[in-house]
C-alpha cells in the first residue's frame, strides 16, 4: 500500500527554474545598462548646453547631428564643447573597462591600474615626453605614444615580478603598489630638475583634466575605444571562466595564459590612452566596476555597464568641476574628492572581513 502512495505521488519539480532565473538576469542586465547609458547621454548632452552661453538640448542634437546650419550654434558646441564631452564620454568608458577587467582578473576589488602602477608608467613616460622630448620625432603623437610605451613597460615589469607560475592577484597588487611609488619618485625628480614652464605644463597634466586633450590625443583615444571595447565584450566569457580560478578556466576549455594576456593588453592600451588624453584621472577604474556589479546583481558579464558608469563618473566630475563649484577645477580634483572616502571605506571592508591579506 505504501510503495503504490509513493509511485502515484508525481515528482516535485525543482524550486528554482533554471532557464528562468536565466532570463531575469539577462533581462535585468539589459535594463540596467540601457539606464546607465540613458543618464550618460544626458550628462553628454547636459555638457554641451551648460556654459557662458546656454545651448538648449534641442540645438545640441541638431548640431551634434548635423541636422542643422546654425554657424554660431555649431561653432559652440562642435568646436568649443564637443571635444571636451567626448573626452570626458571616451575617458570614462575606457577607465570603467580597464578597472573591471583587472579586478575580475586579480579577483581583489583594489585591483585597479591607478594603483598597481600601469598609470603611473603611462604618466612617467608622457611627462619626460613633456619636458625632455624624447618622442619628440613623432610629433603631436608623441604623448600617446609615450603613454603606451610606459603602461606596456611598466606592465610587463609587474607581471614578470609577479610571476611565480602564474600570477597571484594579491602578489601582483603589492608588486604593483611598488613599481608605481617608484615612478612617481621618479616623475617627482623630473619635476624638480625641469624648466618651470615644462614643469607647470607637466604639472597641469598630472592633475588630470578632460579639457586639456589635443586633436590628436582624442582621435586616438575615440579610435581605440571603439574597436577595443567590442574585443573586451567578446572576452568577457573567457574572462568569466578565468574568475573561477586557472585550474577550473582549464578544464573549461580556456586557454589561461593567452586569455589573461590578452584581457590585460586591452586594459593596458584603454588606460594608456585615456591617460595620454586627458591625464591620469584617479580613481575611476577603481569605483566603477564595483558600482556596475552591484547594480547587475548576479548578472553576468558588467563590461559595457561598468564602461557607462565610468562615463557617468567623468562627466559628471568636470559638469561638477566646471559648473557647480566656485571655482572652475581640473576633473581629477573632483574624482579625487569622490574617490578617497570611497578607497577608505573598502580597505576597512576588506580588513575587517580578513581579505586584506
């Protein structure tokens, strides 16, 4: 009797629906982005009416656009304006990119190129280039050049420090931390031995500002953007796999080493550029990754949505710097101010839940 009650009580379905909770996350992953790049073109299109001379939304679209024949208008904000926003659009994304592949890799949310020395590199060979003029030969694209020979050097010195077969997140970091107060000490020698106007020019550069960026520098900084970030999109399930740890990315199918080399070429070149155009700008790559993260939730994936909060971030630091305080200030200033208490609040996080090492 009991064995016929067993076999005519069907069997209960699972209590969580696969498929379905599949489908949530994908979709609250095209929500949250879609909604993070919405409040990214209105700050875009809110940096081009605000000024000495007010545009409205309406001009800045038709202009942008081309869609109208208006000299003074387009001289405003095509000439004027537009550099500048697309700076700080191009800037930001790139920052946002760099910053979550390196804490993905590294699995260590201070996993940052502002602090593990790929900045700082970038920022050594850029201000001799300022001062010295040692890719002068190149002429207006000297300064990229030299920002993407020093974050590739001082990469490839960090992650051959830190090999010890393979690389550690938490060895890579401290390594990191080392490599960029040394090329600080030596930006802080050139400053000192340097002309006063090379050194006031290179000083200006170092705060990092988004206005300060040449034709050139944001040529190639727009460039890089747009073909880097669809190769970072099409990394992003090996760079998933490569979260799980090498020995799980293997059997997956990854191939570890090459995976990992690429993902940090992509982030290298992002920060190299981004650094070259407007300065190293800090704490961006640092925050927006996290951000992104937490508003997907358990979705995957978060590059093209940490790439809209960097650009959320930087535009709205210079509409800050330039708008909203009483003095006119460089972005980095603000970004600066935003990203201390938020550096503070993790290290004391981390320390207190036993990840700080």
């Amino acid at each position: 009797m009991v064995d016929q009650l067993v076999r005519e009580v069907p069997p209960r379905r699972p209590t969580i629906d696969v498929r379905a909770s599949r489908r949530a996350r994908r979709r609250r992953s095209v929500v949250v982005t879609g909604v993070l790049a919405c409040i990214a073109l209105v700050l875009f299109v809110l940096s081009m009416m605000l000024g000495s001379f007010r545009v409205s939304a309406i001009d800045v679209l038709a202009s942008t656009l081309h869609l109208s024949d208006d000299p003074a208008v387009d001289f405003i904000v095509r000439e004027l304006r537009l550099p500048t926003t697309l700076t700080a659009l191009a800037v930001g994304m790139a920052l946002g990119v760099s910053g979550l592949v390196f804490q993905k890799l590294l699995a260590n949310p201070l996993a940052s190129p502002d602090f593990v020395g790929v900045s700082s590199g970038a920022s050594l060979f850029a201000v001799s280039t300022i001062v010295f003029g040692g890719f002068g030969v190149f002429g207006a694209f000297s300064v990229p050049l030299a920002a993407l020979v020093g974050a590739l050097l001082s990469a490839l010195l960090i992650y051959v420090l830190a090999w010890r077969g393979g690389v550690s997140g938490y060895r890579f970091i401290l390594i990191g931390i080392a490599v960029q107060e040394f090329m600080l000490s030596i930006v802080g020698y050139i400053l000192a031995r340097s002309e006063i106007n090379d050194a006031r020019e290179a000083m200006t550069w170092l705060v990092g500002s988004v206005g300060q960026a040449g034709t050139v520098e944001l040529r190639m900084l727009v460039v890089t953007v747009a073909v880097l970030l669809p190769l970072a999109l099409l990394l992003d399930r090996p760079l998933q796999a490569l979260e799980l740890g090498d020995d799980t990315a293997t059997a997956l199918g990854a191939r570890v080493e090459v995976c990992r080399l690429s993902l940090i070429a992509v982030s290298i070149v992002l920060i190299a550029f981004a650094t070259a155009a407007a300065g190293p700008i800090m704490f961006v790559a640092l925050i927006a990754g996290p951000i992104a993260r937490r508003l997907l939730g358990h979705s995957s994936g978060g590059i093209l949505a940490a790439a809209m909060v960097g650009a959320i971030i930087v535009l709205g630091a210079d509409l800050v710097a330039n708008h909203l305080l009483p003095v006119a200030l460089p972005t980095g200033v603000v970004t600066g101010a935003i990203g201390a208490p938020y550096l503070i609040w993790l290290l004391a996080t981390v320390n207190r839940e036993g990840r700080g090492g």
